[in-house]
C-alpha cells in the first residue's frame, strides 16, 4: 500500500433519483450505483479493496448494518467495509473518509457508494422525527423546533443585513430546475418562472415550495484509488481525461442557532462552510475561488441557502449573493456554472446520496462528459459543497482534471 501518492477519482454512478421509487428498497439501488460506478471507472470488482457505506438513517433505511449487507450484496466480502453518516453532509464525508483511508495507504483503492431512503414511501411524520434527531435533541424534541424553521430565520436575517430579495431567491429555483431538465436522473425538471416561484404556497417565510430541495430516494457511488493503483488496474486511466482529488475540507459550528458567535457568524452565514472551503482551498492551491473554479455542486437545501453558500465559498463579498445571481453570474454560461445537475432542488435530495452525487456530476463535467445542454465548456476544477443541520457540519470537496 503506498501512502501520500496523488489521489484519483476513476469513476461515478447514480440511480434514478425519484420522489417514491417502489422499484426495490435500498440495498438495490445502492448495488445499482455501485456497479454503475464501477463500470464507469472501468476496474475489475474483485481488484477494488476496501467499501464505504454512507446513509444517514438505519430508521430511514430500513435496515440495520447496511454496510455488512451491501458487502455480501456486491461479493465484497472478505474485504473491509466501513460505514459514515453525518446527516445531510453523509455523502461528502464519506469523500473526505475515502480520501484519507487512501491518502493514509490503509487501501490504495475504495469503493464510496451512499443513500437514502427519504421519498413518499416514508411518512412525513417519520422523516420529521429522524430529522429532529440529528440536532440536540434535549433542545429540539422539548422546543418543537424543526430545521425548516431555521433555515428561514436564518435567511429573514440575511434578508435585513444585505437587503436580499425573494426575487433574487427565486432565481435560484428557476436556475436549478431549468438545469435538471438536461439531467436524466434528476426527480424535478421544470421549467418554471420567477412569478412561478414567488406565487408557490408559502412554506415558512420567506421560503414557499418552489424554494425547498425535494426529498427522495435515489443513490450514488464514486471509485477513488491512488495514482499508481490507477494505472495498473482502471481502464478509465487509460483512455479517459484523468480526474484528481486535491482538496477536502471539513467544518463545524454550534447546532442551536442563538449559540452562534456574533457578529459573525450570527445567523445569516454558515461558519462552518467557511472553514471547509480554506481547508479545501489551500490544499488545493485556490487562492480566488470564483476565478480558479469552473464549476461548482453546493448545497441548495433552500434557495436561500445557495445564496449563502456563494458567500461562505468565497465566490462573492457578503450581501452580493443575490445581485450576482440576478446578473446569471452562477448560471450555466455565466462566470461560475453552480448546480448544474439541477442541484438539490431540481434533481432531488436523498441524504445519503447528495454529496457523492454532486461528484459525479462534477466528475462528468471535467470529462465532458455531460449532456451539451449543461456542459461547461474547457472545465479544469470543480467544488462540491454539501453539509448536515444548518451547517453545524460541513464538507468541500476539490476536483481538477490534469492531462
């Protein structure tokens, strides 16, 4: 095993992701990604030496030690398997945990496969429960608080500090949507205006439906390896542009919003956000985000969300978030292309599956790969942004095509 080589990402898979996919349970589509994934990386299964589950829930799931499962399921076994969570930031742990079993020389190659279970065939009351869990729940259960609620006072402080509108919010829905309808695998492709968005029933003010990310089902997988367990053993090394992962970074804040240090971050930005992105950022050498990236997968739990993600990324100063994206800055031809898989909102958010879903998608635009109709034309870096909670824990990730 060779520890401290450069570190690859030879191939990525997705299933169908789907409001309600009674096509199986979890444990299918989880193989479905994996082997999709494998074949895309172009590896011989029995060649590849470790796994890496990613689900957030046993509850959700429906099965305990899904890990031990999808070994059997996928002939892995005898070979180690581990499994993570970190609620909505699962699937980006589970990168940054592939990068350091590999980086480490633990393994030289692993096979990172996530979902979730989250759609219509569990009921909202379920879901609302599992979810008040990954807070503090001496704090959540006896309060009655529920994320939405705070991702919306969250953005109501934004709104007084910067002046940001729900126009400027609504183009955010109508961007992702319009980008899911070139991704075949997305739950929500529309196309929908900013009137559309700003006339949805309203949710929790200032968010109304056409705001919020979609909870699904679906699942993701990745093939990470060391450079040299590339060459000997992935076709995809050979005869495809050659993918790296040269940053991971990863963040936390207090859980309960009023404990969050003022002024900065309060409650109108994620600190934690900012601290995977540095991290992230220096181990990749980016010194100006929005100039060194071409393309970027982050998290859009809620339109206002992403506006704040672009300011914790360092895309843009604070309280610019909305005029630039009114401008079509992180539109598909603007300066910074941002969720064109059609992000959380459009192509849907099963937890376990996010994170690694938006590496495939930035996998597939380095290669250029994607559908012409979302390509990013010459895309040499990308960023993948995913967390849990509001951000009490936060993962970047780095992607650079070298040739």
């Amino acid at each position: 095993m060779s520890a401290g080589e450069d570190i690859v990402v030879l191939g990525g898979g997705l299933t169908r992701f789907a409001r309600e996919r009674s096509d199986g349970t979890p444990i299918d589509w989880m193989v479905e990604a994996a082997l999709d994934g494998i074949r895309d990386a172009g590896v011989d299964p029995a060649e590849i030496e470790h796994s890496l589950v990613a689900y957030e829930s046993e509850i959700l799931a429906r099965q305990l030690s899904m890990g031990q499962v999808i070994q059997d399921a996928l002939a892995f076994c005898p070979r180690p398997s581990i499994r993570v969570e970190a609620g909505g930031g699962t699937g980006g742990a589970a990168i940054r945990t592939a990068y350091a079993y590999v980086k480490s020389g633990l393994c030289d190659s692993i096979l990172v496969v996530g979902c979730d279970a989250v759609g219509r065939g569990v009921t909202s009351a379920t879901v609302r429960e599992v979810y008040a869990l990954s807070g503090d729940v001496d704090f959540e259960m006896a309060a009655g608080g529920f994320f939405m609620a705070y991702y919306a006072l969250m953005m109501q402080e934004h709104i007084r500090l910067y002046g940001t509108t729900e126009e400027q919010m609504a183009h955010v829905s109508v961007k992702n949507h319009r980008n899911a309808q070139s991704n075949p695998m997305a739950c929500m492709p529309m196309a929908i205006t900013i009137d559309d968005v700003l006339n949805s029933p309203p949710v929790v003010a200032p968010y109304k439906r056409l705001d919020c990310a979609v909870l699904a089902d679906g699942a993701s997988s990745l093939v990470i390896a060391t450079e040299s367990w590339a060459r000997q053993h992935a076709s995809s090394w050979r005869d495809r542009p050659r993918v790296y992962l040269t940053g991971v970074g990863c963040g936390t804040d207090r859980v309960r919003l009023g404990d969050r240090p003022k002024p900065y971050p309060g409650l109108a930005h994620f600190r934690a956000k900012k601290e995977a992105a540095q991290m992230a950022y220096r181990m990749a050498g980016i010194e100006n985000p929005r100039q060194d990236l071409d393309v970027a997968e982050v998290a859009d739990t809620y339109t206002g969300a992403e506006l704040q993600a672009y300011e914790d990324l360092g895309f843009c100063d604070y309280g610019q978030s909305g005029p630039l994206t009114e401008r079509g800055v992180f539109d598909l031809g603007g300066e910074l292309p941002t969720n064109t898989s059609g992000g959380l909102i459009g192509q849907g958010a099963p937890p376990g599956a996010m994170g690694l879903a938006q590496a495939v998608e930035v996998l597939k635009q380095l290669r250029g790969e994607c559908p012409k109709e979302r390509q990013v034309e010459g895309a040499r870096r990308g960023l993948t942004d995913i967390h849990g909670g509001t951000a009490s824990f936060s993962v970047v990730s780095i992607l650079e095509r070298r040739d």
